[in-house]
C-alpha cells in the first residue's frame, strides 16, 4: 500500500492553489479594466507602505507599494470592496493621484510581512524616509570636489540635532550626484568604516564615518530600501527613489554582511544618463556613418560588446533614442531597467521571467525593435537571432573583449555560422576612458618609445593622419577642478565589424578571430587602439589611461617593455613610464 505523506501533499495542494488564484487575478484584471501586479519578488517602498496602516490594510485587503512624487501605487484583490473605495477616496483627499492594480493573496501576504520593519522604526523615531530635496539641491551646488563632502560632514557631525542621520544620508547622496559618482560604498573595517565614491569608472576614497552614525545609518538604508532590518548575516538587495531638485534619482542598494558590519553598495542611477544621445557618445566619424546607415535597417542584430562597465548599455539606449518614432513600437528586456526612456516599454527579468522566455513573449507583442539586455546563453541567442530574422531589428550585448571576438562567441553559444550572414548586421566594441582634466593637463614631448608606438599604431589606422613631429602627448596632473584625478568625466572609444560578404565568409570558413579581422579590413572603420591613439594625439586622454582599458601593442611596434603592465586604477601618468624604461 501507498503511504501518502500528508504534510507534503498538503503544501503541495496549498502551492497549487495558489498558483491558480495567480493565474486567476492575472487573467481576470484586463477583463476587469485593471492592470495586474505580482508583488512577490518586488521591493515594496516603505514610505509607500506607512500611507495605509496595517489594519485597515488587513481588513480591507489593499496594500500601498510604490510611491513617486505624489503618484501612490495600490495594489487590491477585490477593486470593487467599498472597503477599498473609501481607502483610495481619503487618500485622494491627501492629494495622491492612485494607481490601482489587482494582486493575489500571496501578494498581500508579502507586503503585510514588511509592516514589522516599519512600525519598529517609526517608534524609533519620526521623519525615517526623510530626504529633503531642497537639501539635496543646495548641497549639490556647494559640493565641488571630495574635500567639501569631509568639511561639510564634520560641521554636522559637531551640530547634536535630531536630524543629525538625515542631514548624513542627504550629504552623502548629494556628494555623490555633484561628483558624478555612479556609486556610494560604506565599508566597515577592522580600523573604521569607510565611505567611497566610484566616479568616472575609479573608486576615490572620501572619509571614515564614526560607528554610531555607521549603526543609524544602516537601518536608514535598509528600511528605504525595503530590505528585512533584523536579519544579520545575509545579503539583500534593494531600491528606491528620492527627490533631487527637478530630477528624481533612483538608488539600487545591496548589503552583504562583513566581519565588522554590514558593507553597503548604492548605485546612484541618474535619470539624465538616458538622455544620452548618438552625438553625445561621440563615434568616431567613420562608425558613426555606418552606424546611422545600420540603424535604418528594419530587421537584424546589432551587438556590442566588452567588459562590465564598458558602457555598453548607455550605447544601445542611444542607439534606441536614434531609431525610436512614431509609429514604431519598441520594447526590451532587461537586467534590470537602469533608466526609463520615455515612449519605449521597458520590461525587467525576475523570477519567472528569464531572457529567453522574456524575449519569445515580447515577440507576442508585435514589435518592431527589441533590446535583449544580454545574450548570455544559447536558448537566448537562438531567440535573438530567429526574432533578427523575421523583421524586427534586435539590439544586445556580448561580454567579449573585442566586436571581432563577438562572431566566435556566438558559435561557442552554439549558433549556426551559417544564419549568421542573414541575422546579424554590426558587432560594436567598446570602452570607457577618463577625459585628461582640461584644467591641469599638461603637454609634454613623447618619449622615444611612446612615441615609436603611437606612430606604430597610426601606420596601421585606415585613415592615417599625420603624427606631428616633434610629438606632443598630454598627461594627468591633478587639480581643484578634477578633485586632484587629473581627469573629468569619460569618452567612449569604438570599433565595429559589418557583416558583409567577405566577412560572412570568413566567419564560415575559419572563425578565428585574425582572420575575420583580415576580412573586415576593407570595411576601414579604425579599432578601439587606433581610435584611443587618435584621441591622446588629441589631447583628449592619456597613454596610461587608454592601457588602463585595453592592450597596448608593445611588442608589435618593437618597444621592448622589461616590466609587466601596471595596475593602475588611480591612473598616475609615471606608471606608463616606469614600464617602458
Ligand atoms: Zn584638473
């Protein structure tokens, strides 16, 4: 006889019912007029949250979980309960404009957990949520480079006032947007605990913060950014938003749990970055002409590549920005949505909700453009390039170190060299360098071996311009304005490989990556090197700069180079010397 275990069927049973109330509010919500929402796996905002309190929520089954300005999302399993009704009428009398959607029961049950953390803290003390924007706004324009974060930090410090953590935490965000710091990291250590920012793609250290601000700082983070408070050695990830004077700044925060205390990461994700546009990313002349052509193509792939941090994405956006109009439906799917671009649906993976089944259901949506975030596996490369190949115009990047690497990747993830030629149009690579600080850079004359490779490099490029002799390089100094970096802000350097007849045969013949690169050569578009060599005869960036990101061709252009490169995040220019002696 078949012995049942009764506590495993019984969760099973509850499982499936469950799944079936999902499946059930998913499907009756549209018939309904209301858009369906799955809670489950979102980060519910808790200054949303306080806007209903637990007992009226519990009792009315309606929960508040996204609030952005005065706009205030509600979620409901029944919209039609007077209950709910005159919820959403007293809120409308504070002013907020309602968002309404339907949710299960699950997902109610997993807002109503997060009322602990909350009332907990409000107890502690009031004015938790509070980042005052005028603050923001004010201290953002006095905040010129790190030094002003340490001397405004120990005025406050110094000042005993209720509002000591907060005027903290808006410090630390407004040092971050006026220098333009693309994350905030709070470190405990042995010694202190340390505040960096990472700015222009480097971590620049700002100060230590004493371990009772540390402490109070740290329930901050995590009730404004939905995480569990008590829980002391796990990892959390998080999210919100707050007011910067005429912008709205969204934060992605994450803890991990540390020897001496939790570390925390906070990318600040300014809106502005969106705004990025083809001119902005500055192409050089050549790829910019064919990247234009490219983009009026109706269907294909365009892929670019590199490392993280590369700027890959800011690049797709651009390229977005540059095909979107009216009449043209765009969607994506990313990991996560970084920015919001007006206009163009923006779907982010989850759980449920992988790249690849993402992408066949964004199919179903009739588009005409899709941004894939990332082909990172087969199934997802298989979707791309079969969504490529029957009319819509796909866009997506490859973690590879060159465009050229892009084609034998896509065999290695297992597609077909030989659909290749009919679905994809250009692999772009790219990356990130500092721009010398136009304050305090400095020209100097080449040496004999940086100049021997310059030169090198230019003999190649297929447009050669002119070296100038004597050859006249700048380096980074450092000053006020640059917050003594010697650099300020990035420019992207750029290659790209077409897919035309030669290179299509090349790729089916032997796709390594010489010889593509062999017959891409009459395309003539400059490489990521040549453009980067072109940019430091311009005076726009460093030698040292340009081998912080890539390889530098040594031993090609014959200088002997008797030390191993550098790692050398802070960019000092000495370096570039010191190993090429
Ligand atoms: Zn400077």
């Amino acid at each position: 006889m078949v012995k049942f275990d009764d506590s495993f069927s019984n969760t099973k049973i509850a499982e499936l019912h469950k799944q079936e109330e999902e499946r059930l509010i998913q499907a009756t919500a549209p018939q309904l007029g209301f858009d369906y929402i799955n809670l489950n796996s979102y980060t519910i905002n808790p200054e949303a949250l306080t806007k209903i309190s637990e007992d009226d929520s519990r009792d009315a089954l309606v929960v508040a979980f996204e609030l952005k300005r005065h706009t205030l999302s509600i979620a409901t399993k029944n919209p039609n309960n007077p209950k709910v009704q005159k919820i959403i009428q007293t809120l409308q009398n504070q002013r907020f404009t309602i968002n309404l959607y339907m949710c299960s029961t699950a997902s109610l049950s997993h807002v109503w957990e997060r009322y602990s953390d909350i009332t907990h803290s409000t107890v502690e003390s009031k004015g938790v949520f509070e980042i005052n924007p005028e603050d923001i706004d004010r201290l953002t324009k006095t905040i010129k480079q790190t030094e002003d974060v340490v001397t405004i930090l120990k005025e406050v410090s110094t000042v005993n006032n209720s509002r000591r953590i907060s005027e903290t935490l808006e410090l630390i965000f407004a040092g971050g947007l006026a220098l333009g710091a693309s994350d905030v990291h709070i470190e405990p250590e042995e010694t202190g605990i340390r505040l960096r920012y990472r700015f222009d793609g480097v971590l620049h250290d700002v100060t230590d913060l004493d371990s009772y601000i540390y402490k109070r700082l740290m329930s901050r983070f995590k009730l404004l950014s939905g995480m569990v408070l008590n829980s002391k050695a796990e990892a959390q990830d998080g999210r919100f938003t707050f007011d910067a004077g005429e912008k709205t700044v969204e934060v992605r925060s994450s803890i991990i749990p540390g020897a001496f205390g939790d570390s925390v990461v906070m990318r600040l994700l300014d809106p502005s970055v969106a705004g990025f546009s083809m001119d902005k990313i500055k192409l050089n002349p050549y790829l910019q002409e064919v990247m234009v052509q490219q983009l009026k193509k109706p269907n294909g792939l365009v892929i670019t590549t590199g490392p993280t941090g590369s700027g890959k994405t800011t690049a797709l956006y651009a390229f977005l920005r540059e095909t979107h109009g009216e009449g043209v439906k765009i969607i994506t799917i990313e990991n996560p949505v970084e920015y919001k671009l007006e206009g163009i649906v923006q779907t982010q993976i989850g759980e449920d909700y992988s790249f690849a089944s993402g992408l066949r259901a964004i199919l179903r949506q009739d588009p005409d453009i899709i941004m894939v975030g990332e082909i990172r596996d087969h199934e997802v490369a298989e979707t791309a390039i079969h969504a490529a190949q029957t009319g819509h115009l796909v866009f997506s990047t490859l973690h590879t170190n060159s465009a050229i690497a892009g084609f034998p990747r896509l065999i290695d993830l297992g597609v077909d060299p030989r659909i290749m030629g009919s679905s994809i149009n250009i692999i772009i690579g790219q990356r990130l360098v500092r721009v010398l600080c136009e304050s305090c850079k400095k020209a100097s004359p080449a040496n004999t071996k940086e100049s021997k490779l310059i030169r090198y490099v230019m003999s190649n490029h297929p447009h050669p311009t002119e070296v100038p002799q004597p050859l006249q390089i700048h380096k980074s100094v450092g000053c006020k304005e640059c917050g003594g970096t010697g650099y300020k802000g990035r420019i992207g350097i750029f290659e790209g490989v077409v897919m035309d007849k030669a290179v299509e045969e090349a790729v089916l013949r032997d796709p390594r990556e010489h010889i593509i690169a062999e017959a891409a050569k009459p395309q003539e578009i400059p490489t990521m090197l040549e453009d980067g060599i072109e940019k430091i005869i311009k005076g726009e960036t460093s030698l040292s700069e340009l081998e912080r990101v890539i390889e530098l061709p040594y031993q090609e252009s014959g200088v002997e180079q008797t030390k191993p490169p550098l790692d050398n995040p802070d960019g000092g220019d000495g370096d570039f010397l010191s190993h090429v002696v």
